[in-house]
C-alpha cells in the first residue's frame, strides 16, 4: 500500500466517517497555477511557502491559487472556449469558466503575475500600474470581469494548459476540488512577493524541489508533489505546454490498517513520503 501515516487524533474520525455518524464538507472549487521559465539549468516553477497562521496547510509550500469566486463566473470573453475547457476537467461551461477566471485572478492576487493583455494577441508586460486593481481583487471590492473590463484588458485562457485534478480527501474539514493549470511567466513580467499568505517566494527546478521534501527541509502537500513530479519529465517551458497530458481525478482514501490511520496516495506522490 502506498500511503502516509496520519495523526492519531484523526482515528475518531476516520470511524465517524465509515459508521456515517458524520458526514464530509462538500468540497469548494479551487484553481492553482504552475508557473514556469527556464533557466540555463533547466525548467523552474514558482512556489510560496504558506504562512503559519493559515487554517489550511500552514508551512507548506504551494503554488499560486485559490478558491472560486462566485464572480469569477460573469466573465465571458467571445473566442474563449470553456466548454473545451470543460470537457478537459470534467466540469460544466459555468463551471469551467469560473475556474479559468479563478486561475488568472489567483495568480495575479499571490504572484503579480497577470494572464490578460489589450487584445487576444498581446500581455500586459508591466503589471505595476495595476497594484490599485489587484488590491481591490484581494477586498473582493472589485470583480476579474470588473477589472478587465475597466482597463481595456481581456483574459489570455490561451496561456494557460489543463494538468491535473485533485479532490482534498474525506477526513479534512476544509475540502477543496483542484484544477491544476500551467502557465509559463509572461515575457517583461515577473513574479513577486506580495501574497499576504505567504512569508517567502522563490522559483526553483522541481527535481531540486523534490530533494529537499524528501530530506525534510520543506513541506509539500501530496498534490504538490504530485504536480512537481510530472514537470521532471519536460526539460523545458515549451516542452510541458506542448504536452499530450493526460490525468485522472485524485482523491485520496483514508483507511485505518492494524489500528493506525494511513492517507493512500496515488504512486506519483507516496514515494516522496517514504512509503
């Protein structure tokens, strides 16, 4: 079995669970962004580390993402297809929509980074102009479709590459269903600290990535490691954007073994965890 061993406290749990005597929070919709450039060593993705204070996954390192918005549903750019965005993460239009709206808005709160530009041709290279807009994102006083449309931009969804799908497991009180995306960093643009719940940014090859939880000196979540795992097979930024990839949905299982809680894990993640 391929699974990592969890706190004992989550026993009770597990039990209330399989007897029904509680039942799981239906998990929230959530997009996350892979960036990428490359560097004369190799590909490098952009990863924050998860300040203490959060309810969810203090410390861990992460990518740039988020919950849906409910507004992240109004915008709706002519020649962008979200049903094909859809069909590739088994989700509705509307659904689709907002989770590609969610992507863009997300990595432009955590990351400055913005996917949108003055025509569907063109991106925005400097974002500095935008700080006023991405704070009124962050208070919610202010719309994606709100701020696109008031500075004569429109969403770029064609940077942006479907990459995998996870579903936070049964056992945790805040569940959320994943949608993975990569994108690379756009040409004059560049990442930067200013995520209110991150304390340290830094971009970094995912091998290297990938030693440094194994050696105990970060902490990833399973699907973290996951996605890093599947960028160490593309050398470059143009490699993995090119990619027949495909994915499957991953949620994983608790299960109680010889009266010890174990999180089954998909064999991309499990070996990173000593199991």
């Amino acid at each position: 079995m391929n699974g990592l061993e969890l706190p004992p406290e989550f026993l009770e749990r597990i039990r209330d669970l399989e007897a029904g005597r509680t039942q799981p929070p239906v998990p929230k919709h959530a997009a996350t962004v892979l960036l990428l450039r490359d560097r004369a060593d190799g590909l490098e993705v952009f990863l924050l580390r998860r300040v203490s204070s959060m309810a969810f996954a203090p410390g861990a390192y992460v990518f740039p993402g988020g919950g849906v918005d409910a507004r992240d549903a109004e915008y709706d750019q002519p020649g962008t297809d979200f049903a094909a965005w859809g069909a590739a993460f088994g989700a509705a239009e509307g659904t689709a929509r907002a989770l590609v709206c969610a992507a863009v808005r997300e990595t432009f709160e955590e990351a400055h980074v913005l996917l949108a530009g003055p025509s569907p041709e063109k991106i925005v290279e400097d974002t500095g102009p935008f700080e006023p807009d991405r704070l009124a994102l962050l208070d919610r006083s202010h719309s994606l479709a709100g701020f696109l449309d008031a500075n004569g931009l429109v969403l770029r969804a064609d940077l942006l590459r479907p990459w995998g799908h996870w579903i936070t497991p049964v056992i945790e009180k805040r569940r959320y269903d994943t949608r993975f995306f990569v994108a690379a960093l756009p040409e004059g643009q560049r990442a930067r600290d200013v995520s209110t719940e991150a304390d340290t940014v830094e971009w970094v090859r995912p091998a290297d990535a990938l030693e440094r939880a194994v050696r105990g000196e970060i902490f990833m979540l399973p699907p973290t490691i996951a996605m890093l795992q599947s960028l160490t097979a593309h050398p470059t930024v143009a490699d993995v954007l090119a990619a027949e990839h495909t994915f499957t949905v991953h949620e994983p299982a608790a299960k109680i073994i010889d009266g010890v809680p174990y999180l089954v894990l998909p064999d991309e993640a499990s070996h990173h965890y000593g199991a």
